[in-house]
C-alpha cells in the first residue's frame, strides 16, 4: 500500500530549517508547553516520539510528565514527525533535523 509522505527529501538534501516553517512552529509550541517540565531527558524523549511514536522505559521512568504530555496526544507533532518519516532516507539530513531539535530543546 503507498503511503503519502508530506515531505519530498531526496538523498542529496540538507535540512534547514527556514525550508520548514511549519517545524519550526510546532516546535515552538512543543517548546513553550514543556517550559516548567523537569529536564532530565527531554531531548531524547521527544526526539524519539517524533521518529518512532515510542519512548525507552528507563526515560519514561525519569521525566515522566513530560512522557505523558507526548504520549496522550496533547502535543501538536503532525509536521515533526511527517518530516522525520520523510528524511528517514536521508541521514545526513536526519542528523541535521536533529541536532536542530536539541539545540532549539536545550535552550528551554
């Protein structure tokens, strides 16, 4: 079955993220929601919801409010994780995505 991918990431792309304006909104908005929320693991929870919708229990364990935000569907992550899907052919361009998700994290 096909299955429609949003994002068109060919192998020779690089991720930046003004090409993305709907990203960077959500996480944005990922970032002002989770402001007061403990910062023990916050990168690697959502960076892993957003690629595979799974979180390691030992994260879950130790910032588990912030598992719940994602996981309850309170959290607006339809662009994040559509691009991940999109880019999953493209690790030069996944690495990118990423390091931009820590980075834009980290700062909260």
């Amino acid at each position: 079955m096909f299955q429609y991918r949003q994002y068109n990431i060919r192998n020779t792309d690089r991720f930046h993220a003004d090409d993305y304006p709907k990203v960077v909104s959500e996480l944005e908005d990922i970032n002002n929601g989770i402001a007061g929320l403990p910062g023990t693991h916050k990168e690697d929870i959502i960076i892993s919801y957003l690629k595979d919708l799974s979180i390691e229990n030992t994260w879950l364990t130790a910032n588990p409010s912030l598992a719940e935000l994602f996981t309850s569907g309170r959290v607006v992550t339809t662009n994040l994780r559509s691009l991940f899907e999109s880019c999953r052919i493209n690790d030069q361009f996944s690495e990118a995505f990423e390091q931009y998700i820590r980075k834009n994290i980290s700062s909260v």
